[in-house]
C-alpha cells in the first residue's frame, strides 16, 4: 500500500469518486510505464488488478489519471485469500 503525499491527494481531491470512498485511476511512472486499474482508497494506492503488490514507490509516479474503470477489487481480494 502506498498513502499518497499531499502532491496528489490535492490532484486527486477535485476529481470524481468513482464509488464511495475511492476513485479507480491510471498510474503513468516517469519511466513510461502504465499500470491500468488502480485502486485509490482514502487516498492510498490500495492495489492494482491482476497484481499481487504494487511494483512501484510513490517518487516513481509521473502521473495519475482518474478513469473510473470499476471492477470488484473487494470480490477479487477475497478470492484470492481462499486461493492461498
């Protein structure tokens, strides 16, 4: 989990939730690389679908972009809890 310096909580507050206390954006580094799918709960990178860890530290974000993609991440972190 990554909680999210003021840099992009201030970015990320005038955006849209896209459901109660969460917001699914983009994640761009500044090494080009893009992860899709990621979920921002309370203002922490919770996780990334498809991923078991975020592969990423906060200095690496070049950029984030809202885009409201949903998917259950709450369903899928407890189907992989009972694949374990």
């Amino acid at each position: 989990m990554i909680t999210l310096s003021q840099r992009w909580l201030a970015e990320l507050i005038d955006k849209p939730e896209t459901g109660m206390g969460y917001q699914i954006v983009s994640v761009v580094l500044s090494d080009g690389r893009r992860f899709d799918q990621v979920a921002v709960v309370e203002g922490r990178i919770t996780q990334i679908r498809g991923l078991a860890d975020i592969p990423f530290t906060e200095e690496e974000i070049a950029q984030i972009i809202p885009t409201h993609d949903k998917w259950d991440f709450n369903a899928e972190r407890h189907m992989e809890g009972h694949m374990r």
